[in-house]
C-alpha cells in the first residue's frame, strides 16, 4: 500500500490493480488518521482524557472515510463511467495515506489549520487523480465533484456523531466544566 500511497501523492495515474492489497492494510491508514486527528489539540482541549480524544478522532474519521466512499461508488457508476471492478475503498484509503496523514500529523503537533489547508486541499486533488486514473470514464473535475459532494455528506454526518458522542459524555459526566453543575 505504501508504494501505491506515495505513487498517488506524486499524482501517478494508476490503474485499480495497483489497490489489491489486504484491507487491513487500509483499515490500519484511516485508523492512523483517526488517530492523529484525536490527538490534535484544539480537539483534546474539548476532549479529555487522552483516550477519548483518539476515540473522537476515530469516531470523527471513519464516518468521513465510510461516507465519502459510499458516495463515490455511486458517483462513478453513473452514467457508465464505472463498471464497479476495482476496490475503490482501498485506493480512496491510499490516496488519502500520506496527505492526510502529513496534515492531521501537523495539526496534532499544534501546526495552524491555516497553514494545513493547502495539504488538505491537495488530498481533495490527490483522491481526484487517483480515481480519474483508475476510471478512464471519469475526469478529474468529474472525480472532484463527487469528493465535494462526499465531503458535504461526510460534514452532516460528523455533526450528528459529534452530537451523540457530546450526549453520551454528558451522561457519563465527562463534559469539561459540567462536572458538579
């Protein structure tokens, strides 16, 4: 999977074959990613204790993974652009590993998310390549524009999964500032 990650980083064209490898090896990205994002510090400065900002993070970054590829396996086959071959979780999985990796990286070591948002962005360019490398039907700005749409889905769902975790910490009293009230 690394080869292929960095390959898709440095915006190589790959064909789906390239995304056969074990899924745990996917699983294991986005939970690295999930975990970076729990340890970021605006997160753990709402979030305490340690464990409970990575799970956060986890709760946070599966949801946007799951959402986005859900929505990308339909995008893609409309209009016959693709036949459904390939495994479109696995690549979305590579072609996220380095830059979002480097992003929630810098944003747990207290980087500005000023400063993060071009990385961020260029993942948005990085996952567009990647399925517009590995669907010839589809074009870059065709890939884009489901990613956005992903994006916009993926957004609704983690605000209900901050809501349920926000209720569920309330009730175990874990609330900063709420303890005593």
């Amino acid at each position: 999977m690394i080869p292929t990650a960095f390959s898709l980083f440095a915006l190589r064209e790959l064909p789906f074959t390239r995304a056969d490898f074990p899924r745990w090896q996917s699983v294991l990205a986005i939970s690295l990613i999930g975990v970076l994002a729990g340890l970021d510090p605006s997160l753990r400065a709402v979030v305490q204790p340690l464990w409970l900002a990575v799970f956060v993070g986890q709760a946070l970054a599966w949801p946007w993974f799951l959402v986005i590829v859900a929505m990308l396996r339909w995008w893609m086959k409309r209009g016959g652009r693709w036949d459904g071959n390939g495994d479109l979780f696995n690549l979305v999985a590579a072609s996220w590993l380095v830059a979002d990796t480097l992003s929630t990286g810098l944003a747990a070591l207290g980087v500005s998310p000023l400063l993060i948002l071009p990385l961020w962005l260029y993942s948005i360019w990085v996952t567009g390549n990647a399925l517009a490398g590995a669907i010839p039907k589809a074009s870059l700005g065709y890939s884009i524009a489901g990613i956005v749409i992903g994006l916009a889905l993926a957004f609704v769902a983690s605000v209900l999964v901050v809501s349920v975790v926000s209720v569920v910490m309330a009730m175990m009293g874990l609330v900063p500032g709420e303890a005593g009230t």
